[in-house]
C-alpha cells in the first residue's frame, strides 16, 4: 500500500512538472505568430515554383518599365557588390513602414536575388546553408506582406561570367 502511495505521489509530482514545462513553452505574444509564419510559407513556397527566372529571363524582366530589383543583403554586402540598379533593403529592415514607403503599389514587379545566387565571391555574396537562402526568407516576407508580384533569380551564377551587371558602390569598380 505505501508503495502505491509512493508511486501515485511521484505521478503526480511528474505530471505537475510537465506541466510546468508546457505552460513555460506557451508564452504569449500576439507580435509572433509560428503557425501562422509556417502556414503563409507554405503558400509562399507553392506560389514561388513559377516565379523563378534564368538569367536571362531576370535580365528582360529588369529592363522592362516600372520594375525593381531588390537586393535584401546587408549595406556592407551591397556596398561591396551588387546588381546594377538594385535598391537595397536589408531583410531585417523590411517592415510594414519601409515597403509601404518603397513600393507602395503592392502590384509593383519586384526582381530579388540574394548570396545563393553567385560565386567566386565570397566577401561580397558569403555562401549561406540552402535552407537559409535569403531568397527564400525575402519571397516568403514579401508575400506574407501582399506582394504577389514577386519574381526570383533562379541559377547559381559565377561573377566572373554572369551576364548581370555587378557594380560597387565604391568609384571606379564596375565588374562584369
């Protein structure tokens, strides 16, 4: 009989425990949201599939009117190397202000690329985990803020032959 005791006794002590830990995982902020960033993704990810260009594809598409290329790299990275005519906008600073400031017509074409997207240098596009593609995080924040219009440089290019314009924003640095 005591050792029923005993064993209910720690049940119970257990049971009170992982409930603890659960009422430790469930801390409320209604400013994060996973479930619903995973299910957005999951639509994002299905309406990506055929929204990814070839090289040359990117370049027709960047040279028609009205269209942006953005490139969602740090300023430094930018600075060091980008595609001509891009706007930068770090990806930390996308926000509901600065995209209603720089693309206020969410029907706007938007062109993105990102690190995955060249190689052969390194400093300027540093190689990132595939499950980490700044594309990927860009496409999903642009369409999780209404942007359909979105369409992403698809192949991994080398610098030294892409038929992109890379620039510096340093004088005298053109490359291509």
């Amino acid at each position: 009989m005591k050792l029923r005791y005993v064993l209910a006794l720690l049940l119970v002590i257990w049971t009170a425990s992982l409930v603890d830990a659960q009422a430790l995982t469930k801390i409320p902020n209604p400013s994060i949201d996973m479930k619903g960033y995973l299910r957005v993704a999951s639509q994002a990810a299905e309406y990506r599939e055929k929204r990814r260009l070839t090289e040359d594809q990117f370049i027709e598409r960047s040279k028609q009117k009205n269209v942006i290329v953005l490139d969602a790299r740090s300023k430094q990275k930018y600075d060091e190397l980008h595609i001509k005519g891009a706007v930068n906008l770090s990806f930390p600073d996308i926000t509901v202000e600065s995209l209603a400031r720089l693309f206020p017509n969410k029907d706007q074409t938007i062109l993105i690329y990102c690190n995955n997207n060249f190689q052969n240098a390194e400093d300027a596009f540093p190689r990132k985990m595939a499950t980490a593609s700044l594309n990927l995080s860009t496409y999903i924040a642009l369409y999780t803020y209404g942007y359909r219009n979105v369409y992403e440089l698809g192949p991994l290019l080398d610098v030294k032959t892409t038929k992109l314009e890379l620039v510096s924003s340093e004088p005298s640095s053109v490359r291509n």
